[in-house]
C-alpha cells in the first residue's frame, strides 16, 4: 500500500470536476498536457466547491503512462503523471508504474 506524506495543503475553487490523485492547476481547472499545477487534488470535487491540493511532500498520484523511478513528471491533459517531455517539471517519481492507471508516489 503505497501513502502520502503531506507537508502542505492549499484550497482553490474547482472550476469543474476534480478527480482525487491528479493534478490540478492554480486555477482550479484540470490541466492542459505540460502545464504547471501547484498540487494534487487530495479527494473527489465538483465545481464549484472547495477543493484541496496537496502540494508538498511525498503525494499518491496516478500515471498517465509507464513511468520509470526516479524520472522526472509532468502532467498530461487529465492530470496524471507522466514522464517530462516538454512540459513544467512537477515532480520526481519515487516509484514506477507499469501502465496508466497505476498509482505511484512522488516528491513534490
């Protein structure tokens, strides 16, 4: 069972439907492929309500593709994690994942 240590949680307003364990921008909005979010969102959220995002420590995220240990991650157009291409660096992946839909930790 993999789980997060979270140092620091900020809110922001959903601007729609949030998925917990993706990324999110400051705007509240799910991402665009690449670009830069401050945190994870720490549970489910509909728009318009309060949401948490975790945005340091040691966050539970899914992956958007195989993604080895160590590598550095940015989001892609659903918020999960998924090896640096061209995008704003997020993280550092502290475990691999095999295939989307895995759930693995990385330090943010």
């Amino acid at each position: 069972m993999k789980t997060s240590i979270v140092l620091c949680t900020m809110s922001v307003l959903a601007a729609a439907a949030l998925t917990k364990q993706r990324f999110v921008t400051a705007a509240g909005a799910v991402p665009a492929a690449g670009a830069y979010c401050p945190g994870v969102a720490n549970a489910n959220y509909d728009a318009g309500e309060q949401a948490g995002l975790d945005t340091h420590g040691i966050i539970v995220v899914e992956a958007g593709a195989a993604v080895t240990a160590g590598d550095a991650v940015q989001c892609d157009a659903s918020g999960r994690a998924i090896t640096l291409a061209a995008g704003a660096s997020l993280a550092r992946a502290l475990d691999a994942a095999t295939a989307a839909g895995d759930l693995i930790r990385v330090k943010l």
